[in-house]
C-alpha cells in the first residue's frame, strides 16, 4: 500500500511540473520545447540545453531551422510551418514607429536591388520550404561575382488572407507512407524479452540458500517477447506471451490410494498454458500530443498441450536437479479474441536533473470469439528516472524506477487486477541502448483462481528481462 501512495503521490507531482515540457520536435538527440509561459523556445541536444530563442520575426524562424540542422537534427515540412503557424497568433499590429523603419528599410532594399546587375534580382519562389531560403548566388561558370538576395519574407501563398498553415502541413501529411502517417517521423524501434518464476531469480534464491521460495502452483513461469515501433504522432507493437499455471493431480490407486507421482519419480499435475498474441497501436490527437487514442486486438488460447512454457520449465528443473513433472491431460481448448478501444493521456516533466512521467489509459471492448462478452479497462503508470545526472545523456538514465497497475471488469462482473514495479539501467551499445531490469508483480486474474489452491493467496511473481533500443 505504502508503495502504491508514493506512486499517486510521484504522478501528481509530474502532472504538476509537466507544464510545457512536452517537445514539439524531436529527432537524432534534438528536441525543442515551447516553455508558454516565458513565450520562448528551448533548444536541447541530448537532453542538455543548448540555447533558448524567440521567435519574434521570419528571420528567427530561419535561424532556428539552421540551428536545428547544426546540431543534427533531421528538419521536417512541418517544423517551419509550425514555427510560422504560431508566430501568425503572436503578431500584434505595429506601431507608427515600426512601420515607419519597416518603409525605410524597404526603400534602401529596392534602391539595393536596383544597382544589381540585369536579372540578378531574385524574389521569394511561389511556396519558400518554410520562411528560410538560401542566397541568391551566379552559376559558378559565369566568371562574374554577383550580390546575393536573402529571401526570409514569407511567399506570396503564404501571405495570401486564405493560406493556412495547417491544412498547409496536412496536404503533405496525406502525402506520406501509411506507416510515416500513422508513426510519423524520428521513429524508434526496440525489442523486449523478459521471463518471470515463482521463485526469486528463477530459482537462483534456492541454489544461494538453499531455501524453497516457491512451490510450482497456479501461475508458475512465464516467458514473452514484444516488438516496438514509435514515432512523434504514434506507435506500433506486436507481443507474445506464454504463461505456465499448475496444480498437483494424485491419482488413485486400489482401497483409495493416492499416488503423487509415476513410476519414473515424476509428480503428477494439471497444468495449463495461456498464451496470448498482441497488437496494439495509438495515435496522438494533433491539438494535444499528451492525448492519444489506443487500440488493441488480442488472441488467447487456453490448453493443456505443451506451447513451450512446459518443455522450457521441464528443461531447466532437469539442468539444475530440481523435481520433475508429469503432465496430465484435463482440458479442452478454449479460445477468446479480443478488441479493444480508447483514450489515453501521457505526461512527463524535470525534478531538476531527474525525469518523472506518468500515464493512464481507458479501453472498452468485445470478445469477438464468442460475442457474449464486454470488458472495460484501466491501465496507467508512473516513473522515475535519473535524467542527465551524473552526466548521462537524458534518454540514457543510469537509474529508471517504474510501477504500474491494470485493472479490468467484464459483463459478468468477473474482475482481475495487476500490479507490478521494476528496477532498471540503460547503457549504450554502439547505436543501441540496452535496458536491461528486474521487478515483482502480482496477479490476481481469472486464470490464477482456477489453480489456486488453499487460503493462501497468490504469491509474488518475479521479472527478469531485457530491452534493446535502436
């Protein structure tokens, strides 16, 4: 419980220090932050600020983009459109002073474009990428030094009273792959693998200390393997998960005895596999990045045949001397696929050189299988990570405390929870970053109840895994 209240506690503070911390572009250890309040633009390059600039004229949107590409940053059709989206909002009319330095600077351009040789001058082309155009400059045959011309003045399209911006950037939009319209740009990608036992580092406890931490009933092992894809407006990921739950099944004998193992030594027990194929996706809402709708459709199959959960714990109880099993049959297969859809909000902020980010999510959906079933859902997590303390980049945190928690109830009023915690570190690996972990969770779900046996309870499940960034 203690844990559970420092977690509210933790995301209402990153809902409180979020404010204008959420980038507006990332790519390649770049990203730029709009803090609204000083109405100004922070420049940062691995999570370390680099500069903070105002956009206050075209020529800044110019000089921001060419920061942008200096410190590496991959610059996109809807950064400058943005840039000049929402200076449009700031513009304020201009007083007879402005107006009067804008003429005279306007008369000694047309004075200076009048000394130029014939045909040399350059105007703005019909649509500029963006206010920023390059200079003006002779074919490099000509044998003649021309002047140049900065064009940094939006088009005439541009300046035309029906030009709009973003219907601008969503015409380019529309242009895209399917996959760079859903994703967006600055993709990421990761591959995640992690197993969990019943017994404390799979049972490296009992090898230590020789103590038993677990007894192999109801939800024993379990192993998965989760593909990643994200971008900057949303993200994509397929997962397989294959879950172990047993009990003990002595069988009887003449005059009623019970026999608990076979002739070979081995236990017998009732086991069951539950494994489970994801595809999940959101998209975040244009207004709001910190909004995001989330689908899903899942499959699941029940049985009592081997899926490879069995073989894998079969294997490693007989490499390490542990008891062995004899599988009984005493299922049939039983299968569900289902769909769901939602809302989710997403949040993140600085407690100085530490991260925090919080997010919560609400699906609803139908078992597709059998038609006969609704369930809703509520997921969400809060984190801690060490940022760029002790000289780390911000992405690359020495420390990452996470907890998490899913709660779901159906139309028979069956409901299941989840909670988990985990510990991490990250590292880089040539491009790559390894994230490698080790948590506890709890499950109390519907597949838990029917191998749960005596009063009491279920027991910690222990995590170990691994995840590779690139």
């Amino acid at each position: 419980m203690k844990v559970l209240i420092f977690a509210f506690l933790l995301s209402l503070v990153c809902l409180a220090t979020a404010v204008a911390s959420e980038p507006v572009y990332e790519s390649n250890g770049v990203s730029l932050v709009y803090n609204q309040k000083d109405d100004v633009y922070e420049v940062y390059k691995d999570g370390k600020l680099d500069s903070k600039r105002m956009i206050q004229e075209y020529t800044d949107i110019a000089k921001m983009t060419k920061l942008i590409q200096e410190l590496g940053g991959n610059l996109t059709e809807e950064l400058p459109l943005m840039l000049n989206n929402n200076l449009m909002k700031t513009l304020k009319a201009p007083s007879e002073k402005q107006l009067v330095e804008v003429g005279t600077k306007n008369l000694e351009a047309i004075q200076s474009i009048a000394t130029l040789p014939s045909g040399s001058a350059v105007s703005c082309p019909v649509r500029s990428e963006g206010p920023m155009n390059k200079l003006f400059s002779s074919p490099k045959d000509s044998g003649k030094k021309q002047k140049g011309w900065f064009c940094a003045a939006p088009s005439e399209k541009e300046l035309s009273l029906d030009y709009d911006a973003k219907k601008e950037a969503d015409v380019a939009r529309e242009k895209r792959t399917f996959m760079n319209h859903w994703l967006g740009k600055n993709r990421r990608r990761s591959i995640t693998t992690d197993t969990y036992n019943d017994n404390f580092l799979h049972g490296g406890k009992i090898a230590l200390t020789g103590k038993q931490t677990a007894d192999d009933r109801a939800r024993t092992y379990g192993h998965a393997l989760q593909y990643d894809e994200e971008g900057d407006e949303g993200s994509f990921s397929i997962r397989y998960s294959s879950n172990l739950f047993s009990r003990e099944a002595p069988q009887e004998g003449k005059f009623g005895y019970k026999y608990y193992r076979d002739e070979d030594g081995k236990k017998y027990i009732e086991a069951m596999e539950e494994t489970t194929l994801t595809l999940r996706g959101t998209k975040n809402f244009q207004d709001d990045k910190r909004l995001y709708g989330v689908g899903s459709l899942s499959f699941r199959e029940r049985t009592d045949d081997d899926r490879g959960s069995q073989s894998i714990q079969d294997y490693w109880h007989e490499i390490s001397g542990s008891v062995r099993y004899n599988y009984l049959e005493h299922m049939d297969d039983e299968y569900s696929l289902e769909a769901k859809a939602g809302v989710g909000f997403k949040t993140e902020g600085d407690l100085g050189k530490w991260r925090c980010r919080a997010t919560v999510e609400a699906l609803a959906g139908v078992d597709l299988w059998t038609m006969d079933r609704g369930e809703l859902e509520i997921n969400a997590s809060v984190g801690l990570d060490s940022g760029s303390w002790g000289g780390r980049e911000k992405d690359n945190p020495w420390l990452a405390l996470d907890a998490y928690t899913s709660q779901t109830i159906d139309t028979e009023g069956v409901y299941e929870s989840m909670y988990g915690a985990k510990v991490s570190t990250s590292f880089k690996w040539g491009k790559s970053k390894v994230q490698p972990y080790m948590g506890v969770e709890y499950y109390d779900q519907e597949s838990d109840r029917m191998f749960q046996t005596g009063t009491e309870g279920n027991e910690l499940i222990h995590t170990i895994g691994v995840k590779v960034s690139f």
